[in-house]
DNA sequence: ACTCCACAGGAATTGAGGGGTG
DNA sequence: CACCCCTCAATTCCTGTGGAGT
C-alpha cells in the first residue's frame, strides 16, 4: 500500500479555505462600529418600513463585502421571526465588468419563476429590462435589498441608480419596496455622482477604514487558528503578515494571502513550521501575482504597449515620447503578427490608460515654440518581471 | 505681448461582434 | 428576412494650452 498519495497528511494546513479569498468568517472581527451604523440602517425593515438607502465606501479588502454579507444574513434570520417585517428578499451582485443592462438582466432572472426562461442577454434595451424589474418585483412583493458591491465599476451609474431606489415613488411599482446597498472600493465615486442621485442614496454613507497592525494581527489569529494545523503557524508569522499588510494599505486580503502563500512556501519546502521568513518569500510571490492579474486584465494592444515600455526601459531609452513609443510598438506587434494600431491618438490613449491604472510614469515637457507640449513616459515597474509576465501570458494564449 | 508647436483631452462617429423581435 | 439594440475599441474631429522664441 504504498501509492503515490499514500503518505500525503494535512502537514500544515488542516482548513484552508479558511484563506481563500471567498471565505465567509461566521464572526467578523475589528468592524464593530460598522456594524452597529449598519444596524441602525436597516433597523426600518423589521418594522416593515421602506429600507433606508446604504453606501459602503473603502478600498478593497477591509471588509465591507464581509460585514454585508455577515448582516444580511443576520437580518434575513431576524425578518422570519418578526411579524411587522415583510418578506424579505436580498440579492447580492457584483458589478465588476458588467453594464447597468446586465446587471438589470440579471436581476430580473434572479426574480423570474423557475419555470420561466431567462431574460434575453441582447437584443432589448435597458428601458425593456427594467420594465420587466418593475413587473417582476410587482408579482413577487415583499421587501427586496439589492447590493451592489463594487459599484463604481459599473459604467453609467447614475441610470441605474437614478431609476432604481425610485421605482416606488414614481410608481412604476406598487406592491413592492425596494433598498440599495452599494459597496465602493473608490473613495471618489461619490463625486461621480449626479446631485440628485446623491440625495436619494447617501442616505446612510458607512466608511471603512484601513486596518492597523494590531487589528489585522486579530483577524489573522482567528483565522491561522482555523487554517493551521495546531501550533504549526508561528506568532511571529502572523504578526509579519500583519505588519507587511498594514504597512502597504492596511488591507485584510492582501495579510490572507500572505499567510496562505507563507504556508504553502513552508510546506514546498518541506518545514513543519511557518515562521516570518516564509512570509517575507510570500511577499515577493504575491506581488507578482497581483501583477500578473493586473497585467492581464489590459487588453491585446494595452499588453503590447507596455511590452514596448519594458523593452525601452530596458534598453536605457526611457523617458520616451508617444511618437517613438509608436515605432517601437509597431516592431513589437510585428514580432507577434498582430495588426498594430495605425493612430497616434490610439497609442496616446492607451498610454494615458496605462499611465492612470499606475504601470507607467509621466512627465509634462514644454519647449515652447521649438516643440511644443507633449509627454514622456518610462515604465514604474520592473522591465524584466513585466516582460517576463508578458511572455507568460503569452504562452497561455498559445493553448 | 504675441505666436505657435505638438500635443492633450473630450465628443462624436464608425465598425465589428453578438444577439434580439416579429 | 428585415430591422433594431448593446458593447467595445478605434478613429476622426474639434477645441484648448504652457511656455520658449520672437
């Protein structure tokens, strides 16, 4: 009996998942003040009023999807055995890369009988999909609490969130009552905003704060206790995990992450303890990753041009200008047989994006009348990790 | 003080891709 | 089949603009 797996034990972690970044914990640690400002925002429902509109706003990581996901649940369980509360629906939704269209689309399928086929995915318009919300939400009744998490991705915010927290009190539905809860990772969405939007739904604004060392060193001991194997994660572990963490944003993910990473650099290695050596080896490995994600999400000819800065940052030929950058973009893409962008403008836009999502850096030159106004990039990042990151992807492309 | 370069940045248009309705 | 809708990226068009040269 001696397999391949025969000798595979939970050598350092005995629940992983407790790392990963979907985990719900069943105790929310550190948000105490949010929670009771939550709290007193929905408080209305039980009572079977109208919900109070909610915003949630801090960068990502500090627990707001955690601390809704945690109420929401505590409040479905207390509008049951309340006799004044209407029946409750929630509907938690990310935004993330969808329009106000799918977002309704998916909306109205989360209503829509079983029975009944899903709304189309093109074709119609964003008034027909909200005009089926409406008739939906009409036939089910009841109190709905929509969340919106991560809303300022959404393109075209102001629709949706003009109509929407509306529909009652212009009648489009009657037998119904909705609340919006929208979590924002962007501290500026709410300048986005048109003014009248700002009046229906800020009416409770909750804001999440960085966590400090000492409150994210809490939040991991509860969760390395679950993750670990006993006594296998040393304190000193997570308390680096902890100061890493807080010293860049003060973000709970990115503190996760480090510990589940420092555990399985441990376990590759083949010792039986985690220590802060291995957390500080994570640290280089998960930002790397976070690159790569990031790098990844740009498009085909975003990628290419930030090969193209890599490639001149490399070669010493770095605060460059959008007219050089082309030529020299124009030879990368023909290395990979792929139609260039034929526009200046094209390339200037792409940069300006690049530049604005922190890949690149940029300075403003002016020589007056003997050349004019125009900008000079170089690449913020490591040229050989980005072009090293670029190769990968492009061998993931290949199959 | 005026000029004028070489863009910046916004708006509008176009075009391909994916998909509806009747 | 004819016609319509949405999205995304690229392109075209237009109106600034900061400061070195005059």
């Amino acid at each position: 009996m001696t397999g391949p797996f025969s000798d595979v034990e939970r050598s350092i972690f005995a629940a992983k998942e407790a790392l990963s970044e979907d985990y719900q914990p069943s105790r929310i640690r550190e948000r105490d003040d949010e929670i009771a400002e939550y709290r007193r925002a929905l408080e209305d429902i039980l009572f079977g009023r109208t919900p109070q509109n909610i915003m949630l706003y801090g960068r990502a990581g500090l627990g707001k999807t955690a601390v809704t996901t945690y109420m929401m649940e505590a409040l479905r369980d207390e509008a049951t055995t309340r006799s004044d509360a209407d029946e409750l629906f929630v509907h938690e939704l990310n935004c993330n890369g969808k329009t106000v269209y799918s977002v309704v689309r998916t909306l109205v399928n989360d209503l829509l009988p079983e029975t009944a086929s899903e709304f189309p995915k093109r074709g119609l318009s964003t008034a027909d999909a909200f005009e089926e919300l409406y008739a939906q939400l009409d036939r089910r009744g009841g109190t709905h609490l929509v969340v919106f998490d991560e809303i300022d991705h959404l393109t075209d915010v102001n629709t949706l969130l003009y109509e929407f927290p509306r529909a009652r009190s212009i009648g489009h539905i009657t037998d119904a009552k909705v609340g919006v809860i929208g979590i924002s990772n962007n501290y500026t969405f709410r300048q986005d905003l048109s003014p009248k939007v700002k009046d229906t739904l800020m009416e409770t604004e909750i804001s999440f704060s960085p966590y400090d060392a000492s409150e994210l060193q809490t939040i991991l001991a509860d969760r390395a206790e679950y993750a670990f194997v006993d006594g296998v994660c040393d304190d000193s572990a997570v308390a680096r995990a902890a100061a890493i963490a807080a010293k860049d944003r003060g973000n709970a993910r990115q503190a996760i992450d480090l510990l589940r990473v420092g555990g399985e650099v441990a376990k590759k290695r083949g010792d039986d303890h985690v220590t802060d050596s291995h957390i500080v080896e994570a640290q280089e490995l998960v930002q790397r990753g976070r690159l790569r994600n990031r790098i990844r999400d740009q498009t085909q000819h975003a990628q290419l041009l930030l090969e193209t800065l890599a490639y001149l940052e490399a070669h010493g030929q770095t605060p460059a200008r959008s007219k050089s950058i082309k030529t020299q973009y124009e030879s990368v893409v023909e290395s990979h047989s792929v139609e260039p962008l034929t526009t200046l403008k094209s390339i200037q836009n792409h940069l300006s994006d690049l530049h604005m999502l922190g890949f690149l850096h940029r300075s403003n030159r002016n020589r007056g009348e003997s050349g004019g106004r125009y900008y000079e990039y170089s690449l913020d990042l490591d040229p050989e990790i980005v072009l090293e990151i670029r190769r990968e992807i492009e061998a993931e492309r290949d199959h």
